[in-house]
C-alpha cells in the first residue's frame, strides 16, 4: 500500500506535539491536526491525547464534533485514547457522566492521585512489544472493569492500564512523552488492518 495513512489527532489540548512529533517517525503517515468536523473526515483513525477529560469534552461540544466523532468510532474508525483520552471513550466513570461512551470499560479518575503521584516504570508488555517499555502515568486514570469483549494488554500492581476492543485501544499512560514509539506502531498497524479490510 503505497498511500500514506491518515492519523489524526484531537488538537485542543494536552500533548498534541508530541503525539504527532512519533508519528511523524513513521513514513507511511501523515499527521492531521483535528478540531473541525472537515479535518474529522479526512483522516483514518484518531489519537485522543491526555489533559483534561471534562474540558476536552466540553470543547468537542463546542466545536460541534462530539456527536461526529461517536459516530465515526461506533463505524469503526480506529481511535487510541491516551490517558484523558481514555476517559473519554469510557462507558462509566466512577461518580460522574460519560463522555463519548463507546469503550466497555469502567474508569477511574486521577487513581493514582494528584500531580505529585505520577511515576515512571518500565513494563513489558506482550502484545506491543518483546522488550520492556516505560510507561509514564501523569494523574492517571485505571480501568476498574473491563467486559469479557475487552482484551486487556496490561495491568500495574493488579490495576488494568491498557485495554483493546476491537477499533479501540485504551492507556492510561503517556507513550508519547517516552522516546519509544511500539505504541504508535501497534496503532498504526489497526489502522492499516482497517484500511485493508474495507
Ligand atoms: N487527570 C486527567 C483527567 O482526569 C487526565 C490526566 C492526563 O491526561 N494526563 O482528565
């Protein structure tokens, strides 16, 4: 396939650069920054990066590409939620509303604690890749529960950190803020299965 993969990534906030300075590693990608429903369109899967899950919501309203976005998801556009972007996808969060509410999992706010608690450690994980990876968690949520339709690719002292389910992976780390770039790969792997099977 020669045409270059489209990857988007939701641009209000959060690490946006740094997502996209990864993906720019890879040379069958071209990056899209989205905050319009145009841009929504264009592009072939979605990265929704960390920083505020309530106020990224708020703006995907504002900006009138909530309900597009859901849509796009429920049809299987690949989506990666890092973090915030995990909390998006939840369809439950422990004392509050969902947002766009297409992940079978329960997720837990700031788990971790406050800003004091982020840590890094190094984990391996077998399907992104052989070798151990750093993880970093910045407020971090964790995955409570996860339905048995949910694979789940990693968990820390017993808390799940990474799941998939089928177009939707899930971390409630920052892959994007270490210099390894497995996690983007695996992403852009989901989109080129997509792609293929169409
Ligand atoms: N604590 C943030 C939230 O609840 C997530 C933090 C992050 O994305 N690093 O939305």
């Amino acid at each position: 396939m020669n045409k270059k993969i489209k990857v988007g990534v939701l641009s209000f906030q959060g690490s946006v650069k740094e997502h996209i300075k990864i993906l720019k590693e890879f040379n069958n990608v071209e990056t899209v920054e989205v905050k319009t429903i145009k841009k929504l369109n264009e592009i072939d899967g979605i990265i929704l990066p960390g920083g505020e899950s309530t106020t990224i919501s708020k703006l995907l309203k504002t900006f009138g590409i909530f309900e597009p976005l859901k849509k796009r998801i429920e049809n299987g556009m690949p989506v990666w939620g890092t973090c915030a972007g995990l909390i998006l996808l939840a369809k439950k969060i422990q004392g509050e509303t969902s947002h766009l509410a297409v992940m079978d999992i329960s997720v837990k706010r700031n788990a971790y604690g406050t800003q004091l608690n982020s840590f890094v450690i190094k984990s391996k994980i077998k399907e992104i890749s052989e070798n151990e990876i750093p993880l970093v968690f910045i407020r971090a949520p964790w995955i409570e529960n996860a339905k048995s339709n949910v694979k789940i690719l990693s968990k820390i002292n017993n808390h799940i950190t990474a799941a998939r389910q089928k177009n939707m992976l899930a971390t409630s780390f920052h892959p994007e803020l270490t210099n390894n770039n497995e996690f983007h790969k695996y992403f852009i792997n989901m989109i080129k299965e997509t792609i293929c099977t169409k």
